[in-house]
C-alpha cells in the first residue's frame, strides 16, 4: 500500500478523509510534513520534499494565491529562500527552507496568468508597478527588488524586444493601474521608461545600464561582465614585457607580409604562400579572385604602416574613428560588407551570438574607458584584441582588425608584435571561447603570450631564413596535422 501513496497527502476537514489520515499515520505509512501537509516520503529530507512539491502545496493551502511583487519578477524564490504572494491577508509562514510571505492585496485579474494548482503570477505589467509600490519594509528582506535592479530589468526587455516592447509594457500598465489601484505606483514606472527611451529628464534614474541608454550609449553587460573578468586578471597579474626584435626595414616588412597573410589565412582567405608574396610585393591581383587579393593587400598596407600602428586614440571618439578607418582601408573593396560602418545586423559564430548593433558604440567604450586602467602595453594589447573580437562591431573583418588593434597597442610601446600561424589557429579560437562561453581569461592569455615568444624567435632577416622557420615550427601546417613548435625548442 505505501509505494501507491502519493508523496503529498492533505489534511482534511471532511471526516472520511481525516480518519483515513489518522489511521494512516498511525501504521507510520505517512508522517506530517508541515501544518495540514503530510509526505509517504521517509527518507528525503523535509526540505527537499517541500522544494519538490511547493506549488501544489502553496495551491492548495492558499487557493488562487498571485506569484506577486519581486517574487513574479524572479520566476519564485530568491536566493534566500522567500517568497512572495498576494492573498487574502497577511502572514508569514515558516517552512524547512522557505518562508511564505503573505501580503493582503488585490486578487489575480484576467491580465495575470494563471500559474500552476489554481496560483496565478502577476502579470509583467503588474510585478513592475508590484515593485515601485512604496511600502514600509517590515521583515528582514524587502518584498520589492531594487530600484535599480528594475531599471536592469526594463533595460533588458528594451536590450531584447527594442523600444515598442516598453511602451507596450506601459500601456498596458495604465489599463491595469486603476482596477489595482496602482496609480502613484504606474507614474513611476512611465517617467522611469520615459527616461530610458530618453523622452523624459534621466536624473532620477540610477542604474548605470539605463543612465547609459538615456544618453544615447546603451551596452551589453553580460559583455561588461566579461571585460571586467580579463581586466582583473591583467591588472592583477603582471606579464613580461618582450621587446620587438624586428629593427632593420626589411625584417619589418618580412613580418607584416607573414601577419597579414597568417591573419588573413584565419579568416579563410586562403592563398599559397608565393602567390601571396606576388599580390603583397609585386602588387599582381589574381583576375579570378580579386577581392581576396585586397583583403590581403589591405591588410598588409595597415600594418606595415608603422605612422598608422603608432597612432593613438585620446578620447573614445578618436578610438572609434581609428577603428573604422581600419577596417575601411581592410575592407575596401568589400563594399557589400559596408567597409569602415558599424554592422546593422545581428552576427554570430557558432553558438555565440555577438554584441546587438544597437549596443555596439556604448560598449566599445566601456571597454575602451576600461582599459585605460590597465597597467602596462602588453595588458593593453591583449584586452583590445578581445575586446574587438567579443563585441564584432563590424558584419566582416572583425577578427582581422581585433589583431590588428592588439599589435597597434604593442608597436606603440616597441614591443613584439604577435602572429597566429595556420597551426595554432584552434589554439587560439579555443582561448577566445573559454573566456565568452567559461570566463576563463588565463588561456587567453597563455595562448598570446606564446604566439608572441613564438614570433619573436623567427629570424626575419631575409625571405628564406623566415620560410625555413615558420616551417620547422609547423606554422603552415593545419592545426589537425601539427603543433606549434617553438623555433628555440628546435634549438
């Protein structure tokens, strides 16, 4: 008979059923869990059994109960274990685990949807007037979420469903305002979007995501967030300074020609290794692939430009325009990926999905003002690069110019400028993941580090001498084929 016994048993005022309870706790087949609650559950833990089963409990112990205030906007409890809901009285109730806040309100309306065993949740517009109700807090934790904690929250939904989404939010906010009677409660919630959308004075706001997007710099703060994990990481753990070892004419040219065809080579503009030498050198463009020929060429023309790597941005609109007037000379010929113009739409790679277009300018610059903190060039350097690569400003080219940014910060302080050979590719794009999909920035890290020794140890001294070794340390080689080897490690 016990394994029939459902894991939750309810008390009963009806004398059947309450005899069939008392006989039932009496042969032990069931014991009492909380107050009119009993569980056939002997061997998992009280709180376990409620967190298992609290939505049938809280709907049958408080019928047509709303899911309300900050606990609507959470999806139920918080961190510490409370939950909020809307009854007829007010009370709160202690169970392993949870404490159930009762609060005295209006019952659920059409607008609120009906939830799960006879709950309903507060509908969006609801919770978020729920939230900027003013009250007198009396427990320990506060029955509405911050204020900018909210402002977070409505910022997002205007990060993700665009501007209509908010102003939909608040008429539908007015038509439930009166029946709720909500009013001081909807004024808040229409000049805080009013301020957001930048059609209302921002001084009241305080969130910096929605102070950001009032003046015209909105961003991405799971971005933000990542920045901030690479910064502490630099700033916190000092790296070597390794000087550039290219000091003749030629051995600078020889390494921008190897930089600019490794880079683009990443990309899948692939060409072999002579008849790139033909494009970059003797200035041949293949009639069959002239646009690649240019990719090639453009990017070689940046980077062997040593006035151009030297420039430096004073304010983040120098930075900008830096930025653009790079990947326009790339890019030139590419007129359909709109070169040197932040991209319009959306781009990912894989599974990762960049910053939105909308949020690109107000990103970079939390990332440039960012790095400014940073204490030494090769920091610098290695920040840049991801900062490009993880907000992908432009709808092509992004890769290309995140090394070229990097290397800029290093030529600017003489030091090594760093190449990602074909065989260390996956490698790299490895490093680049761990730290957006992970947030781990030490492989990052690691990874350039070595590909900088890498091309410090290569003699550019001539031609051959720079064939010979990149091809004794694999950097031709695929990166299923071989490994990077070290040219010392040869030694």
């Amino acid at each position: 008979m016990k394994n029939n016994l459902p894991e939750i048993i309810f008390g009963s005022s009806d004398t059947n059923k309450s005899k069939k309870t008392s006989r039932l706790l009496k042969e032990k087949l069931i014991r009492k869990l909380i107050p009119r609650v009993y569980t056939s559950n002997f061997i998992d833990s009280d709180e376990v059994i409620i967190s298992r089963n609290l939505w049938i409990i809280l709907g049958h112990l408080y019928p047509s109960a709303v899911l309300s205030h900050r606990s609507a906007l959470e999806g139920g409890a918080n961190a510490d274990g409370h939950i909020f809901l809307t009854y007829k009285y007010k009370k709160i109730v202690n169970y392993p685990g949870l404490t159930i806040h009762l609060l005295s309100g209006p019952k659920a309306t059409s607008d609120d949807p009906s939830f799960i065993a006879g709950l309903y949740i507060s509908s969006q517009a609801r919770a978020f007037m729920e939230n900027l109700q003013e009250s007198r807090q009396t427990s320990s934790i506060s029955k509405t979420l911050d204020r900018e904690v909210i402002e977070d929250r409505l910022d997002q939904i205007c990060r993700i469903k665009g501007e209509d989404a908010l102003n939909q939010l608040r008429d539908e906010a007015q038509n439930q305002a009166s029946d709720l009677d909500m009013e001081k409660a909807f004024q808040k919630l229409t000049l805080t979007i009013s301020a957001i959308l930048s059609t209302h004075s921002s001084t009241d706001l305080q969130s910096p995501l929605t102070k950001a997007r009032s003046q015209g710099w909105p961003y991405d703060p799971n971005r933000i967030e990542l920045f901030s994990i690479l910064f502490s990481r630099l700033q916190s753990n000092p790296l070597p300074a390794l000087q550039e070892s290219q000091h003749l004419d030629e051995e600078k040219l020889l390494f921008s020609f190897f930089e600019a065809y490794f880079s683009n080579y990443i990309e899948g503009t692939v060409f072999e290794l002579e008849e790139a030498r033909e494009i970059v050198f003797k200035q041949l463009i293949p009639e069959q692939r002239p646009t690649d020929a240019h990719d090639v060429l453009g990017t070689f023309k940046v980077i062997s430009n040593s006035m151009e790597m030297s420039r430096s941005s004073m304010d983040y609109q120098s930075y900008q325009d830096l930025l653009q007037s790079r990947h326009l000379s790339v890019m030139a010929m590419r007129t359909d990926k709109s070169p040197g113009q932040f991209k319009l739409k959306s781009n990912r790679a894989g599974r990762t999905h960049f910053v939105e277009p909308d949020l690109v300018k107000g990103t970079l610059l939390k990332g440039w003002e960012m790095q400014q903190g940073l204490p030494d060039a090769i920091s610098k350097a290695i920040f840049q690069m991801f900062l490009v690569s993880e907000v992908h400003p432009f709808e092509d080219g992004n890769g290309r110019i995140a090394r070229i940014m990097m290397n800029a910060e290093l030529v600017r302080s003489d030091l090594q400028k760093i190449i990602i050979p074909t065989v260390y590719r996956d490698d790299y794009l490895r490093a680049l993941r761990a730290l957006s999909r992970s947030q781990n920035p030490a492989s990052l890290i690691e990874a350039l580090l070595k590909a900088q020794s890498f091309s410090r140890q290569i003699d550019f001294g001539d031609w051959d001498s720079a064939v010979d070794g990149l091809t004794r340390s694999n950097a031709f080689e695929e990166p299923d084929e071989a490994r990077l080897i070290l040219p010392k490690a040869n030694d």
